[in-house]
C-alpha cells in the first residue's frame, strides 16, 4: 500500500499564494470599475418637466401657461440638443413598450434663447417652452404625455413623463 503525504507549504509559497490572491482581486475591482467608468461617459441628461409655468416680465402680460422642459449636462462630454418632441400613449402597456403612440409632435421652436441645434455644455442648463394647451393637458391626464428631447449622441431620446399637480389644476379652474 501506497501512503501519499499532503503537501505542506513553507513560508514562501503561502506570501506567493497570498500575494497572488490580493492582486487577483485587486485586479477584477479595477476591470470591474474601468468598465463602469466606459458605461457611464459621455453626455448624461437629467430632464424634468414642468406645468402651468407663466410668463411674467417683458411689456405686456402674457395670459397663456407653458410647459416647460429643463435639461441638464451631468456627463462628462458635451452634446448637441437637436430636437425636442412628444409622444401620447392612451395605455400604461404602450407606454412601457415605447411602441405606437396614439400621437406624436416635435416642437418647432422650444427654446427661442438657446435655438436648436444647440450645443450642450457639460454642467449647462437648457429650457425649452411649449404652449399648454387644453389638449396637451388632456393627455396628461388621461394617459401618458412624454416629453423627449433628442441630442445627436443619438438613440430614442430623453424621455420624461407630463404629470398634471394638483395647483396646475387650480390655477385652470380659477383662470
């Protein structure tokens, strides 16, 4: 009969072992972070939508309300804003799918300070404007109004919902 001893480490080999095993790991968290930092450049828009936003100043008052988009650069390029949009979905299920839209629109002149195409800084601001129609104010309510604002780093847009607050619905009542 045959008896094979285990194998015993000397000192050298478990510093190598361990050595090993830390750049191993140190290694795959590099990899890991390299590859979050490539995910997330570029330019990154946050986009937020305001209603019932009113015109005030200038010579003469303006009674209308806007819609107002607001786009902010937190990436790490600039970008070029070259379109600002809108879809209508009469379902959650459409919606969620992003697929045939009961309606679509592009806003022909939404930013009459900062004209389109517009180049987007990193850390700029850009608002655009759209009438607030009672149509558009129905979509929102009784379905799902997105507003999209289309850059030329390309894909489906930006996209944020149109949600009607309580004090948009006030100031119509009292109007």
């Amino acid at each position: 009969m045959i008896t094979i001893a285990p194998h015993a480490f000397n000192s050298n080999e478990v510093w190598t072992l361990g050595i090993a095993a830390y750049a191993a790991l140190v290694s795959t968290f590099l990899l890991g972070w390299d590859a979050y930092k490539w995910l997330r450049s570029g330019p990154r828009i946050d986009l937020s939508v305001s209603t019932g936003m009113k015109m005030v100043g200038g010579e003469a008052e303006d009674p209308r309300s806007y819609v107002t988009v607001t786009a902010l650069n937190v990436g790490d390029r600039p970008t070029t804003i070259t379109n600002l949009g809108g879809m209508y979905f009469e379902s959650w299920w459409y919606a969620f799918r992003r697929r045939k839209p009961k309606q679509a629109f592009i806003i022909t002149d939404p930013a009459p300070a900062q004209r389109i195409p517009y180049r987007f800084d990193v850390g700029s601001q850009w608002i655009g404007i759209a009438e607030q129609t009672d149509e558009i104010m129905q979509m929102a309510r009784d379905g799902y109004l997105f507003m999209i604002l289309y850059t030329a780093t390309g894909g489906r847009g930006k996209w944020v919902r149109v949600k009607v607050l309580k004090v948009a619905k006030k100031r119509e009542q009292h109007a």
